[in-house]
C-alpha cells in the first residue's frame, strides 16, 4: 500500500468532530507559514481558540478541482489542501452568487468555504478566514466589498488585477491586500486556484459590489 493511501484511509477514518479542528490547524498552518509579517499585521492578537459552529456538510460542483490543486500545491500548503481533497464534502461551502449572475458554468467552477466568521465552522464576529476556490478558466470578474481583505493563494499559475491596473500573474504564497473598497478581480487559466482569505472590517457575510461584466466566464 502506498504512502498516499495510507494518508487517505486515516484521514477518511478520522473522528467527524476531529476533521473540523484539523481544518483550522492546516489553516493557520499555511496561513502563518507563507503570509509571515503582513498576516501577523492584520490578524494582531488574533483569538484562535475559538467555538465551533454546528454546519451541515453542503458540497459543490467545484470541488471537483481539488485533487488538482493538491497535485500543484507547494509542500508547505499540502496538509490543508490534501485534507481538502480528500475530505472537502464534509464542510459548507458556499457561494455568494447564482447563476443568474455570472451563469451556469461560473457556478459549476466557484466555491468558498468559510472556517472562520460570522458563517464558518468556527465563530469570529470580527474577522472572517476560509478557502477561496475557482475551476480552470474562469474569469471571477471585477468587485469591491467595505472589508478590507488579504488573499494568500495556495496554487500558482492565476491571474490578479487591482483597481485599474492590468492583470498580472501571482505565485503560490504571495500575500495580496486590497483595502476598503478596492476593485480587483482574478483568472485562471488551464489550472484551479485554491487560495487563503481574510476580511476584516465592514459587514463580514456582506455581498460584493460586482462592476465587472455579468456572466464572466472564458
């Protein structure tokens, strides 16, 4: 029996209760290790023992690219993302937007999943941390929120555009801010992004402003 299996049988064994308290740990993991200085700005004196909120397991289509992710993830994000792609349809994920938004094959391709906030598995009134993930080819189009916010991607080979600037590309691990109400939008290409996020500030479970074209798929 491979090594890989063996991983995938304990994790599938793993106690329901013990995969929630994993999750936040691979999370602040990864969080710590590759956002250093500008995470530990941010979070402050963050309160990581936090109460667990009773979620039901809600799967989505886009969990699909999961094991794709966790094919083309750095080393260091990999307890989080293998736990991710073999356990993912045991947490809520959640998506803001409907098809009537973006479309159907958007939909098929987005997801988030909340581990902390006012909606996570874990409870936090005043910050919100989770996974963002997008399928390959997607163009997840211009917005802006009152939360000002830090992505971490945890897969490489995505795009990122700030307020009126050009579509630039961005590695696993880089630390992205953008503040109170700044546009940004973000494309992948042949691969998914699977990537940290924090907000903070504004109303945490608040819809973005979207001004980038509806139905924003390529």
């Amino acid at each position: 029996m491979s090594c890989g299996t063996d991983v995938r049988q304990l994790k599938n064994e793993r106690p329901v209760s013990a995969k929630f308290d994993t999750l936040k740990t691979d999370f602040r993991l990864a969080l710590e290790t590759a956002g250093g200085e500008p995470v530990e700005a941010f979070l402050g004196e963050f309160p990581w023992d936090m109460p667990r909120r009773e979620l039901a397991p809600r799967s989505l289509p886009c969990l699909e690219f999961l094991v794709d992710a966790a094919h083309i993830a750095p080393p260091w994000a990999q307890p989080l993302v293998s736990l991710l792609a073999t356990d993912g349809a045991a947490f809520h994920w959640g998506q803001t937007y409907t098809a009537a938004d973006f479309g159907v094959r958007f939909m098929e391709r987005y997801g988030w999943l909340e581990v902390f906030g006012t909606r996570g598995h874990f409870v936090n009134e005043t910050a919100a941390g989770g996974v963002l993930l997008l399928g390959p080819n997607v163009l997840y189009p211009d917005h802006h929120h009152v939360a000002e916010e830090i992505y971490v991607p945890l897969t490489g080979n995505s795009e990122w555009r700030m307020g009126d600037s050009d579509f630039v590309p961005r590695g696993a691990g880089e630390v992205i801010r953008h503040a109170s109400n700044v546009s940004h939008a973000m494309r992948t290409g042949s691969d998914p992004l699977l990537a940290l996020y924090l907000w903070r500030g504004g109303p945490l479970a608040a819809r973005s402003v979207v001004t980038g074209n509806a139905g924003a798929t390529r």
